[in-house]
C-alpha cells in the first residue's frame, strides 16, 4: 500500500467507521471504539512515519507497565501524535478529500442518530435517567456525539464555501443542517452555546446569522433552571478535582488510572467540609475539563513539557478559512473546558481534527524505511493491547447477561474470571465477582473480593454489597465498618443511616 493511500484508509476509518461503531458485544462502547481507533494506527504509522510519534507509541507501551488498568487514557495522549501526522498530510496532499470525508461523517453520524429517535434504529437512551428523550446515535451519549458534530461542521461550512460541484454544494449544506438538528436534539446546554457560537461565526449575513444565533439557544432559555444546575454542577467537579491539584499530584500526577477512585475520596472530604454540596454527589467517569484531566493524570511537569515540545515542532499553517477556523477553536474551547473531549474516542479523533487543520510539523519527517517499520510494530502491539481490552469487556458483558436473563451464577463467574485474566476494569469485574459470589452461598470469599474492589474504587455500591458481604458470613463488626465507609462516601444515605441506627 503506498502511503498517501495508507493516509486516506486512515482517514476513512477515523473519521467514519470509529464514530459509527457499535454493537452489543461490551458493556460499553469505549472498548469498541478505542480498538477501531488502535486499528488505524498501522496505517497511520505507515502513511506518516515520524520519529516522534514512534517514540510516543513505545513510550506509551512501556506506561501500560506502570499504569495498566489504563489503557484508553495512555493511548488518546500517545496516538496523538501519529493520527495528527497523517491528517495534517493527508490535508496538504488532498484537502477535497479530506473535506468530502467530514461532510459524509457529519451525514453518517447525523443521520442514524436521528434514525434512532425515529425508532428505526434500536438506540437505548435508558441508561440517561432522563425526563425527555435526546439522540445517542452510535456514540451511547448525547454529549459526544454533540461535540463529534460542533467540531466537524466548519469543515463542512468551508467544503461548502469552496466547493465547484453543485452536488458537492447540495451535500455539504445537508451536512451542516442535518448536524445542527442533531445538536440541538442532543439536548444539551454546552452544545448549544456553542453551536450559536458557531453559526454567528459561519453565516456570513449578520441579519440571517442573529436569528439563527438565537434560536440555537432557545433551548437554554426554555430550561434556564437546568442550565444554572448544570453551571453548578461544573464548578462543584472543578471544586472536587481541584483538591488533588496539590504537591507530588500536582507536579507529577496521580496516574491516568486512579483520578476516578480518587474522585470519590476528594468527593468525601469536600462535602465533610460542604455538606449543603451533598445535592451535587455524583460519580463521573472523567472530570470533564481536559485540562484538570491531562494534569491529574501525568502532572503539571509532563504536561508542561509536552506544550513546549509541540510548540517547538508546530507552526501555524491553516487549512481552513479564518471564519471557519475561529469556529472550530471555539467550539474546541468550550468543549475540552465543560465537557471534555478526551473521555470519547470519537471526540478525541475530532479533536486532533482540528489541531490538523490548524497546525503542520516545522520540519518534515524523514520517511525511512526502518523508522517506518519500527512505528507499525509499536501501532500494531498497540492494537492487540485493544483488542485485550475489548475480550476483557465482552467477558464482563457477557458475565452481566447471564447473571440477569438466566440466572446462571456459576457461567456468569466463569466470564467473570476471563475478564479479570486481563488488568483492565479490575473494580467493577471484582464487584461483579463478589455479588456473584454472594448470591452462590459463599459470603466469605465474596466479602474477600468485595474488600478489594472497594480498595480499587471506593463507591458506595461496593461499599454496601461488602456490609452485606460481612453480615452474611457473621462479622458484624466487619459489616459496620463497611456501612460507615458507605455512608463516608455517600452522606446522607437513608439505607446507610438505617442500618446504622438498627444495630
């Protein structure tokens, strides 16, 4: 394969097949997308062969060793590098092309979520707890796939601008407007501010831009109540996350695979402090701020010098026009501040998308032969290291399954144990194993399992399946304990206070 076909079939696959991929086989779609993104890495490594994205790719083999319960958030730092490099070429070599892939992964994207809201499609919106239905697509949250789409459509509003063909003109203005619905289906605050933002960027005529503006943003003012919530929330996780930003954490991270459990603790000292805080609990997966996440996970030092490095290597070579340009850096802005966008594989592709269309390297990479090949062993170990991941999962999918459809506690420990054969989502896979365990007759080493989990993550849930655990196999003390941490790290909880009163 040469290597400006190798740039194209990466593109392809990173701007097409990982936001439309889905299936049923893992609990969640993070597996599925991060070995997608794992697979085009060959073809980026080939296509665009660099010293620095090579090193990266090694560096990041050997950070498993260290951190291996993280594999997505060591691979979205160091595939950076190698999926930049063949975007910001393949945008050198043939722009078209590159905008005529946006404008048709905007259309793909657009048009199964909104399919899915017509019931065409079977997209679960359930596990959102929401009063309203919102658009999920193939990305099982409204929120990325919202933010896939506000970084996208400037390139399809200068495709548009740009285009020759009127068939080209016809399919890149249905891009735009098939997104935009989208966005503001997806119901979310943050998206539409920055779609307003947007639109009064790219609509050229100010009397046609204000009104569209506006109505972007009706949905925030039909909701203002859940918009201040929703501004609350954020800056109560700002005030959690802000707590591990200190000394050795602060300078060299607590390590991409300890910010969520660590949540949960700096969670409990803060509403020790502030406890009319406790409306705000909550469990996130990410702190959805890029920057307390890339900091909390590598520290300020490495982060640091991983800004002067790409400063060093960058200049400023836009291939974009101003209007659209602002555009996409707004909507990067917002996105990576309020939501984040490293959390999704899909918005974190979307988001070298634009540092591609913004940014080239200063000098040029040496295309040789061995760094080229060295760079394909180091993408390919990194794509069996997904598909790991990706085993490991649809163990515990099917663990889940068969525990709740048949009942079949033992075949469920089964899948259970083949899932903890591999380092990943060891937390939840020994939650699962203890509940299991305890269900089957054997408390003890069901509260042997649960006494890790809750070491690993220390969430209430674990917390209340380990009092169970202790109270079963008769160490009452063992079970108040439990129950005051569960309380420690949920205040207030009725069951808790209950058990806790009535002993």
């Amino acid at each position: 394969m040469t290597r400006s076909a190798a740039k194209r079939a990466a593109a392809v696959v990173l701007l097409v097949l990982l936001p439309l991929a889905t299936s049923p086989l893992t609990v969640d779609l993070r597996p599925q997308k991060t070995l997608v993104l794992a697979l085009a890495l060959p073809l980026c490594a080939w296509g665009a062969p660099s010293l620095v994205a090579t090193l990266a790719l090694a560096l990041g083999l050997l950070a498993l060793l260290v951190w291996p319960a993280a594999p997505w958030e060591i691979l979205a730092v160091v595939s950076a590098p190698s999926v930049f490099g063949a975007l910001s070429e393949l945008f050198a070599e043939d722009r078209a092309f590159a905008f005529r892939l946006a404008r048709r992964a905007v259309l793909a994207a657009s048009s199964l979520a909104l399919a899915g809201a017509l019931g065409l499609v079977p997209f679960d919106t359930g596990a959102f707890r929401l009063p309203y239905p919102v658009l999920v697509g193939t990305f099982g949250n409204p929120n990325h796939l919202a933010a896939f789409l506000l970084l996208v459509l400037p390139l399809c509003a200068a495709d548009r601008a740009s285009a020759t063909r009127r068939a080209d003109r016809i399919e890149a203005t249905l891009a735009l407007i098939l997104g935009a619905a989208t966005i503001l289906l997806c119901r979310s605050h943050l998206a539409a501010l920055a779609l307003a933002a947007e639109v009064l960027l790219l609509v050229p005529r100010a009397a046609l831009a204000a009104p569209l503006a506006g109505l972007a943003l009706v949905p925030i003012a039909l909701t203002s109540e859940g918009f201040v919530r929703a501004v609350e929330g954020r800056l109560y996780l700002v005030a959690v996350h802000a707590r591990g930003l200190w000394g050795k954490a602060l300078l060299l991270g607590v390590g991409p695979d300890a910010i969520a459990p660590r949540f949960l603790d700096w969670q409990a000292d803060h509403l020790a402090a502030h406890p009319d805080a406790a409306r705000f609990w909550t469990f996130p997966e990410h702190p959805h701020d890029d920057v307390a996440a890339l900091v909390l996970a590598f520290g300020l030092l490495p982060t640091a010098l991983a800004l002067f490095l790409a400063r060093k290597r960058l200049r400023l070579a836009p291939a974009l026009p101003r209007a659209e340009l602002r555009a996409a850096w707004i909507a990067f802005a917002l996105l990576a501040l309020g939501a984040g966008l490293a959390a999704s594989p899909a918005t974190w592709i979307a988001a070298i998308l634009v540092l591609a269309c913004t940014f080239r390297p200063r000098v040029a990479s040496r295309a040789s032969w061995n760094l080229a090949h060295v760079g394909l062993a180091c993408a390919l170990a990194w794509a069996l290291v997904a598909f790991a991941q990706f085993l490991s999962a649809y163990h515990h999918r099917e663990a889940i399954r068969t525990a709740t459809t048949s009942g079949d506690t033992r075949t469920a420990l089964r899948h259970t144990r083949a899932a903890l054969a591999f380092p990943f989502d060891r937390a939840r896979l020994l939650h699962l194993e203890g509940r299991l365990l305890l269900e089957s007759g054997d408390p003890r080493e069901a509260a042997d399992k649960l006494r890790e989990a809750a070491r690993l993550l220390p969430h209430p849930i674990v917390w209340k399946a380990l009092a169970a655990a202790e109270r079963a196999a008769g160490r009452p003390d063992a079970a108040l304990a439990a129950t005051r941490a569960w309380l420690r790290y949920r205040p207030g909880d009725p069951e808790a206070k209950a058990l806790l009163e009535g002993r």
